[in-house]
C-alpha cells in the first residue's frame, strides 16, 4: 500500500462542489497498477458531438500516451471519446512495450464503449521506466464501463494522484445570452513541475458548444497564463498532459465567447494554484509579480528565475527575508536587467530600490512578511512596460525526504 503524506498545510478545507456537466459521465476503480487497494485507474466517457483540445508537455522523453493523444487530436466530433488515466506508473520510457500498452488500453475501452479507437486518449502518470501492467487496467474496464456516473467527477480526481495529499477541483457557471454554460475540471499534481504547457494531468469538461479548433486555441492560450506560470521544483514531467472537452450539451455556442474564455480561465488559474499549494514539502504559497520589464516575455523569465531558485525557496522556507537571492536570481535570468533601477518588495515592505536597500527597509519588517503563509515578492526592473505573474511554493526537507523514498 502507497505510504500516506500528511495533507500540505496549504489544501482547501474540502474538494470543491463541482457542477453536473451533462454529456459526460465518470468512473473509477482500483486496478492494483502498483499498490493493491488503492482507487488507481479513471475513466471519462463524453457524448457525440464532444470537442476535444490537449496541449501537452514538450519533453523529448515524453511517454507512449502523450504521443498517442497528441496524434489523435483534431478528430471528427460526431463519434463519442473517452480519457482513460492510470495512475502508478508513467508507462514512459518504456519503448515498443508502451505503445502496447496503449494499444490494449484504447483498443478495450473502444469495445467496451462501442466508439472508435482514435477518439480514446489515455494518459498515465506515477513511475517512468517500469513496464505499465496493462492487463490489469483492462481487465477493470467492463467494471468502469458499468460504473459510469455524471456525478463520479471527484472519485476520478482521487484515482490519479500520486504524490499529491489532496484531490483537486475547480468549476465556474456562466451566462452567455441568458442561458448558463457550466465548466468544472480536476487536476494532479505534486512533484516534477515546472511550466512547460501544463507540467501535470488535468482535465476539464465544459457542456458549452466549441469548435474543435477554437477551443484548441484558446486552451492554449490561456495555458501560457496559468499552468505555464507555476513551477515547484524546475523539473518538467514526462506524461504532462491538459484536455479539455466541451459537450454541447447544454445547447449554447460559446465559440469566440469572452465570458466562456473568462470563466474557463478562472478555472483552469484555480486549478494551477492547487497544483503550487500541493507542491511537495511546501508550508508557502509564494506569488512574484514582475513588473518594468523591457518585455512581457523578459518579466516571465526573472519571474521563473526567482521561483525556480533554490537559494531563495530555501531562505523562504526559512522565512529569512534575504532579498539578495532575489536580486542575484534576476542577475543570471537572462533577460535584460539594471542594478541601479532594480526595486524589491516582500508584500508591501520596500527592501530595496536603485540597486540599492530602502532607507526605510527595517529587517524585522521584511521577516514579518515571511513568516506569512502567503507570500508576495515583487520585483520592478525599470525599464519598460513588461510585466508578468508566477506562483511557487517553498523548497523544505520534506521535499527531500518525499522524493528519495519515491519508488520505494
């Protein structure tokens, strides 16, 4: 049985209510991938007329499953799809052995649900390098298939953790010509994050109308905003993998729509943050805004140079108010930057300013700051109009401890 983590001091009270989203419908089981008894293996099956976007990571090492889902995107809507994820093992890194894997995987689940092999995507996440036991995933996938539930959204959010303490939801309503479109999605998410699409699993179903490729469009987009702007650890997975289904089945066209694209991104933010707030060992939630920057573009890379360091994750773990990491981060970022019109704040406190620290900075100040459990660091290089957000958690022993104990 997986050894259980205490829950990260930063999880919700509770997993969220999520919405009915009426088109698709959820099951899960435990199919004994790596641990016996443990709820490890989902499936989601959508309604003909589903659109169905992905973005996905851009690893070279990616995993058999992300290269099958991303070989099949694009495809015709008048079928029904389905996602089925493991959780235990990556199946990556695993050669001609994961793309049988895959091949058992779609080919059973199209059987079972009578639909067409390339509208069923798998994803699998947990170990890289060890052969996917796949005859034990399809030899639940008549159970799944039976189980199928339009209310079963959180027990597929359990089966796919791994090293996450909590499960992970988001939803949003929204109005659109005085009728009501509903999004919600779930998320997995831990270790090995970094922003490179979306450096985890996460799935949202929407019952809004969208065509295939503006919803591909926007995921994308708004990707680049929300799970491209949260790291943990700097490490990028082999299996990151985002999808994005919309149904139609609430009758309402929101191809183009500003309020859908809002409230898709209020869900798809809310779910990013949950990923930081699990991240392995953290006890700080840690946003930088960078603004000043010559370029949008130059702000993202100071903002990821500061999250991604682990000098200033560790003084924040320590809630040592050492703004000299910060400075030295944005020093090797890369991207343009001037000492002398450099200024650092921890919340509201000004600590330092034109290259060097405030006259009023007071170090007792700057220690109040970290010792929140919510932390804001904001950097304004003074040069341009660039700007950019981020959010990171603290690097602890615990994070240690958690990954050289991981496969054992």
């Amino acid at each position: 049985m997986a050894k259980s983590l205490p829950v990260s001091p930063l999880a919700p009270a509770s997993f969220p209510d999520l919405p009915v989203i009426k088109g698709v419908r959820f099951a899960s089981a435990s199919a004994g991938v790596k641990y016996q008894g443990r709820t490890d293996v989902m499936l989601a099956v959508m309604d003909p007329g589903t659109s169905v976007a992905g973005v996905f990571t851009r690893s070279k090492t990616r995993s058999a499953p992300v290269l099958d889902c991303q070989a099949k995107l694009g495809g015709a809507a008048d079928a029904g799809a389905a996602i089925l994820v493991n959780s235990g093992n990556s199946n990556a890194f695993t050669g001609r052995h994961g793309q049988t894997s895959v091949a058992e995987i779609t080919s059973a689940v199209a059987a079972a649900g009578g639909l067409p092999a390339e509208r069923v995507f798998t994803a699998s996440t947990g170990v890289i390098g060890e052969p996917l036991p796949h005859g034990r995933i399809v030899a639940k996938i008549g159970e799944l298939n039976s189980a199928l539930d339009e209310t079963a959204l959180e027990g597929a959010a359990r089966a796919i953790m791994t090293t996450d303490t909590f499960a992970k939801g988001a939803s949003a309503t929204v109005g659109i010509e005085g009728k009501t479109v509903k999004i919600a999605g779930i998320a997995k998410g831990s270790g090995m994050i970094a922003p490179d699409m979306a450096t985890m699993l996460v799935y949202i179903f929407t019952d809004a109308k969208v065509e295939q490729a503006a919803l591909q469009a926007q995921l994308a987009e708004i990707c680049d905003r929300t799970f491209n702007c949260i790291t943990v650890d700097s490490d990028t997975s082999t299996s990151d993998s985002l999808m994005l289904c919309a149904t139609g089945a609430s009758g309402v066209d929101a191809t183009g729509n500003a309020e859908f694209a809002a409230g898709l991104e209020r869900v798809m933010l809310d779910l990013s943050h949950q990923v930081v707030r699990d991240g392995e060992g953290a006890t700080k939630f840690v946003e930088i805004q960078v603004t000043g920057a010559a370029t949008d573009a130059d702000a993202k890379v100071h903002g990821l140079a500061i999250a991604n360091s682990p000098l200033v994750k560790t003084a924040i773990a320590g809630e040592d108010p050492n703004w000299g990491r910060v400075v030295m981060a944005i020093g090797k970022s890369g991207a343009e930057a001037d000492r002398d019109q450099l200024s650092i704040s921890f919340g509201d406190v000004l600590v330092a300013e034109k290259g060097w620290v405030s006259p009023g900075y007071k170090e007792e100040l700057g220690a109040a700051e970290m010792k929140k459990q919510e932390i804001t660091i904001k950097v304004d290089l003074g040069l341009g109009s660039g700007q950019a957000t981020v959010w990171t958690c603290d690097l602890t022993h615990q994070y240690i401890s958690i990954n050289a104990d991981y496969r054992s």
